[in-house]
C-alpha cells in the first residue's frame, strides 16, 4: 500500500481522524445538508459541526456552498 505522507497529505488524515467527521460525510453523501441539519442529525452545536465541516473542507473532501435565503 502506498500512503502520501507529505505534508499535502496531512488535513486530509487529520480530517479523518473524528468519527463525528466519519458521519458528517455518511450524511452528506445522501444528500445535501445544512449546518442546522448536520448539527441535529450528529446531536451537536451548529458552531462544532461547522469546525467539523471547515476541516472536511480543507482537506477537500467536500465543498460547501452558500444558499441564498
């Protein structure tokens, strides 16, 4: 097995070292949720979910988008 231990690489396993993560991308891959919806569905604050999901983003594993309201 081949593992890209560069410091490129790191977010990525950072971000998926949280089993909260874990379920954040379950979720996500189902369909799109916002940080309201995430936050219910993991049982969080929506302010934690968001540091979850700015680390899933950094590592680019999911990207967000801005809806309008």
């Amino acid at each position: 097995m081949n593992l890209d231990i560069s410091d490129k690489s790191l977010p990525v396993y950072e971000a998926l070292a949280s089993s909260v993560r874990h379920k954040i991308i379950q979720l996500l891959a189902n369909r799109p949720m916002n940080i309201r919806e995430l936050a219910e569905a993991v049982g969080l604050t929506s302010a934690i979910v968001s540091m979850h999901v700015k680390k899933l983003e950094k590592a680019a594993i999911i990207s967000t988008s801005m809806q309008p309201g």
